[in-house]
C-alpha cells in the first residue's frame, strides 16, 4: 500500500505540474499580446531552470505516465483480496482517502488524461492519444475497486465522458471505449452497455426493421417488440450510441478479447440474458438483410444495397457466429465442460447450405427458405447436442476432448474491403464475391467450434462435404481463396474428431485440378502433414489414400496408361502429379506410413477380382516400391497374405506377384 501510495504521490505531482503549466502557457499568451516577448522570454528561462530536476515526472510525458499508471493498477490489483480481509481495513481507507482526495483524485486524472489524448487525437498524433487512453483504462480499474459511493461518482463522469467521446468517428478511441463501458459494466449498467452496442450496430445495417426471431419466441421470452426505431430511445439512455465505424470495432474487440476491459465486458454481457438477446437481434438483422442480398437479382445488387451496408452485413454475420460461440462456452463452464451445438450455430450451417452456396453456384432462385422457419420452438442449448464426457483413447477413435473454453478466437477481420477495387465489374461478381466471403466466415466458425470439443462433429462433416460442391465447377474463380480455408476446417476435423470426409473430398474433387508446386499444392502438404503426425493419423492418411485412389479417373484416355513394373523411384508409380501426388510424397516419406499401406494395398489386391485395371496398377507398382525400400520380417508377413493362385486368370499379375514374394522371401 506504501509503494502504491509513494507512486500515485508522484503521478499527482507530475499531474499538477502539467496543468500549472497549461494555466502559465496561457497566461504567457495573454502577456504577449500586451508587452511583447523580450522580457518573457527571460521569464520562460528562468522557470526553465527551475523545472528542470522533475522534468522526468512530467504528465507531458504521457509513455512514463502509462507506466506508471500500469503499475499502480497492478500493484493494487495483486493486494485486492488482501484488503478485504477486517485487519487491513485501514490500509485499504487510507488508500481510498487518497484516490477520492478533493484536491486531485481518480475522476479529476481521468479528465486530464482524457482531454489530452483527444487534445493529442485532434493534432494527429495517435500514438500520444493511445497513451493517454491507456492510462485512463488503468485508472478506471482503480475506481472499480473504490467503494459504491465513489464507484457511483466515478459512474457519473464517465457517463458524461461517454457523451462527447463517442461523438468522435477515430478507432483510436476504442481502447477509451472499452475502459469507459467495463466500468459502466460493473457499475451495474450492463444491458444499457449492451443497448447501446445493440443500437450502433443496426443503425449500420440500414433503417427497415427486421428480425430473424419469430413473435411466438420473442412473447415467450417475456419481451415487447418495439416498432420504435432504436435512435429514438438511444438519447434518454446513460450509454449514448457510437458511430457504426466505431461500434464495429469495438464490438469486435469485445469479441476477440483484445485487453482486459473487453474480455471484462464480454463476461458481464452474457451473463445477462436479456444484453445476450438485445446484441444478438441487432446481429441476426445482419443475415437477413444477406437472405435479401443473396435472394436478390443480379443487377439489382449494387443499385439497392449500399455498399457500406454490405460490409457491415459481412462483419455482422461473422460477430454472429463468434458471439455464438463465446455463449456456449460460458454455459460449457457452468456446466464443467459439457459443450453443446446451440440452434444459432446450427442455423448457420443450414442457412449456409441452402442460401450461401447456391448463391455463389449461380443457381439461386431467390425462394427466401430463413423466412419460413419457425423459429419458436428453439431454445438457448440443444438437450440432444451434449458433449460426451472423455473418453478412454485408442488408435481406432481420437480421444475425446473437453472445452477448450480458455481458448482466445483469432483477431477479427473488421471491414472486408471486399468492393475497394473492379468497381466495374458485373453486378454477379460482386454478388460471388459477398456469398463467398459468407462461406468463408461459416467454415471459420465451425473451426473454432471443433476446436472448443464438441461432440457433434457429424453436422459440420456433413455440410461442409455439401460445401464442397463449389469446386466441382471449374468456372469458379474464387477457388484459391476459400480453398486453404477448407483444408484448415478438414484439418479441424480431423484433429478434433478422426473425421476424414472433407479432406476426402477436396482430395477427390482435386486431384486433377491442382499444378505442381501450387499455393493449393502446398496448403494440401501441409495439412497431410498435421494429419500424419496425429494420433491415428497414419491410418486416416492411408484409407484417404485407398478411397481417392479406388473413386478417381487415373487416365484421362484410352491412349494413355499405366504399365505394371518395378518401380525405383516415386515417379515410376506416378507421374501425373495432382492430389495423389502430394498422398504418395506424405506417405513415402513416413516409414510408418509406408507399412501401414502396404497392409492396406495386400488386404486390397487379395479381395479385388484382379483385372488389371488402372487403379490395380497403381497398387501393384506402390506395393513393389515398399517392398524394395523396406525389407525384413515384418515386409515377409504383410506379402505373404498374397496367393499367386487367386491370380491365376491374368499371367501377368501372377508372374508380378510371384516374383514380389520371392524377392522378400
């Protein structure tokens, strides 16, 4: 408590210093105008002199001011539970006494500090402001710890504070923002924080008022739909409403979790059930302004939905998915782990398959299917989605997981800029390219929601495989993009589940489609590599392999052909490159791979009918290279599951076979 006190003697110190500073410099002014600037110039030198030794305690410098404020916060914030405790009473009143002091306290530092970073943020200089900003934040977690009556006087500034703050359109305000509506938070005025938010966010998405959410819900809610638009009721509120520029990207750090204030806030937000829905109808007018969007006409798009509102379409329908999320995991740490896929998330991946990838196949007929829904049956978690408790691992199934609830989401994209450029483009490429930014935001979201443990993998496998039908077409030109986000969700959902179907797919669809050496190519390599180093990854590689290999057109023509031999390198089995390629470069490299192949190529050739069809080949020739590269006993017991006599009604397979055996023999 002494070195906090000694540190905030010296902040204050520093803090009077710079506003009798201000008071001279205008007093110097007004001298100027009325007897010139000889003797005022002696004047500034001799008070030069003098100020010198506490120049280093200046509040002008705002970088030392941070720091120490950091530090004081930090300081109290390690004592805090200490000071509750009856015997240290006095301390924690003497340390009261001074931060509520009438001649320099909390509120009268948080005024300084916020007048100068706006001082600083109208001159330009931004990182002067952040400063300022931070030090703020800081003496905001301070107050937080006052008690309720300064607590509420506290309240009351910042409120004030609020209302000329967020007249400014600068994102170099958000982390002021933040600090002001924690503590407006935790002064008891969370739904009015989560009103506000809810206010700016729709004021962006343009003025018709619609909701995803059906009468027969909202009255089983115990909630009054208001036709009144939200800048009508927003002027009576303590929390004023932002700019839309603003409120997305402090929304977004909310949700990201960028500092404590926001992950503070987030917390306090969903833990109320009315802030949760009041956000979450601000979220959902988002998507369904995308169901209009995407039921539009082609030449419709750019001429009825302004851009800037497209864009905050975009951001909203991926905080929509985030928010989801970040609710189950705080009913997963209610209920110890236990994670659910709620009917929010569900609907995106059925809105996503019915809506989003027809739009960008080309093939939308414009029937509105999310309107049609009833939505009034839904409740805040699925009773048949629950996550099964962990398991016992084994090489056939993964280990269960639990919640990886402490998990921080990646960074928000914030505005896509996806209409910065080709402004002459055809009204259908843009249309292409807003359901694909969609899409992509849809498989982001399923990979975090893998990544928290849930159990219900079987959704997100089944839709993502529907996904998939895109690529089939090859007058798509936006493959490059949202393929390397496929391959991270089909590594998901490998990693979290064993789950192979979507990486089967991709494999499948591209196996003729990707060069050499490719972006794509790489992304694949990558992928297989994770996959191959995973608990049952070897396995899962290898029936990946068998069933591309088994489903795939491994000539193109008659002429074309692949002959039966001893293959001594890679490119004697294969030379066509593609997505068997990058298989056989994953598996040849990991000698575990290469026996548990050959395993699987026997068990093949001995079941199959044996004529020498391209794909028979193509097993033959991988399981002669094994046979060279790795010999020993455990080679001579996988071989010698083979029968030349099954082979006997083609004379060159069995000639093949016998030489096989007697080579590891």
């Amino acid at each position: 408590v002494k070195f906090i006190l000694v540190l905030f003697t010296y902040f204050k110190s520093a803090v009077n210093k710079d506003q009798a500073n201000q008071v001279r410099q205008s007093q110097k002014h007004k001298k100027r105008g009325r007897q010139g600037t000889n003797k005022q110039s002696e004047g500034e030198n001799t008070d030069d002199e003098a100020d010198d030794i506490f120049d280093k305690f200046s509040a002008d410098n705002t970088a030392l001011m941070l720091s120490l404020a950091d530090t004081i916060n930090i300081l109290w914030e390690s004592i805090a539970e200490l000071l509750k405790k009856h015997d240290n009473k006095a301390c924690k009143k003497n340390l009261e006494d001074q931060f509520t002091g009438k001649d320099l306290g909390v509120v009268s530092i948080l005024s300084h500090f916020e007048q100068k970073g706006m001082e600083s943020l109208a001159e330009g200089n931004r990182q002067r402001a952040r400063e300022c900003f931070g030090t703020c934040s800081s003496f905001l977690a301070c107050a937080a710890r006052l008690e309720k009556k300064s607590v509420k006087e506290a309240a009351s500034f910042v409120s004030i504070s609020l209302k000329s703050v967020s007249k400014e359109e600068s994102e170099t305000t958000v982390p002021l923002l933040l600090s002001f509506l924690h503590f407006m938070c935790f002064a008891g005025f969370v739904e009015e924080v989560a009103t506000s938010l809810a206010a700016s966010i729709e004021s962006s998405l343009g003025d018709y008022d619609v909701s995803l959410l059906s009468p027969a819900f909202e009255n089983s809610l115990g909630l009054r739909r208001s036709r009144r638009s939200s800048s009508g009721t927003a002027s009576h509120a303590p929390i004023p409403s932002l700019p839309p520029a603003v409120a997305w990207a402090t929304f977004e750090s909310i949700l990201q979790g960028v500092n404590s204030d926001s992950r503070g806030i987030r917390r306090l937000i969903l833990s109320s059930h009315s802030s949760s829905l009041s956000l979450e109808k601000a979220l959902q007018k988002g998507i369904n302004y995308a169901d209009r969007i995407l039921g539009s006409s082609d030449d419709s798009f750019g001429r009825n939905f302004p851009i800037a509102e497209v864009e905050s379409v975009i951001r909203a329908f991926e905080a929509y998915g985030r928010f989801a999320l970040h609710k189950e995991s705080m009913l997963s740490l209610r209920n110890e782990g236990e994670v659910s896929v709620n009917r929010q998330v569900s609907m995106l991946l059925k809105w996503t398959t019915e809506k989003i990838v027809p739009a960008l196949l080309g093939s939308f007929k414009g029937a509105s299917m999310l309107h049609d829904l009833d939505l009034s049956h839904i409740s805040s978690v699925s009773e048949s989605l629950i996550h099964e408790p962990p398991g016992s691992p084994s090489l056939a199934s993964p280990p269960k997981q639990r919640a990886n609830v402490g998990r921080t989401p990646e960074a928000m994209r914030g505005a896509s800029k996806l209409f910065d450029t080709a402004q002459n483009e055809p009204p259908i490429v843009f249309l292409k390219k807003f359901a694909s930014t969609l899409l992509s935001t849809s498989c982001m979201i399923s990979s975090e929601l893998l990544a928290m443990g849930v159990s219900t993998h079987e959704d997100i496998a089944l839709a993502s495989v529907e996904w998939c039908e895109i690529f089939r077409h090859s007058e798509n030109s936006l493959h490059g993009p949202l393929f390397s986000i496929f391959v991270r969700l089909a590594v998901q959902l490998n990693r979290a589940a064993g789950d192979c179907s979507l990486i089967e797919t991709l494999l499948y669809i591209f196996n003729d489609k990707i060069p050499d050496d490719s972006a794509e190519a790489n992304a694949l390599k990558d992928a297989l590599g994770q996959m191959v180093r995973s608990r049952g990854g070897v396995e899962n590689i290898v029936s990946v392999f068998m069933k591309v290999a088994n489903a795939s057109q491994l000539v193109d023509n008659e002429e074309e052909s692949i002959s039966l031999g001893t293959p001594s390198c890679l490119s004697d089995i294969w030379d066509k490159g593609g997505t068997i390629q990058v298989m056989l470069d994953i598996i040849f490299g990991n000698p575990e791979a290469q026996i548990s192949l050959a395993r699987a190529l026997v068990t093949s050739l001995s079941a199959s009918e044996v004529a020498l069809t391209p794909t028979v080949i193509l097993q033959a020739n991988c399981l002669s290279y094994i046979a060279r590269s790795i010999s020993g006993s455990v080679m001579t017991r996988i071989l010698s599951d083979l029968d030349c006599e099954k082979f006997h009604e083609s004379h060159e397979m069995q000639s093949f076979v016998k030489d096989l055996l007697e080579g590891s023999a």
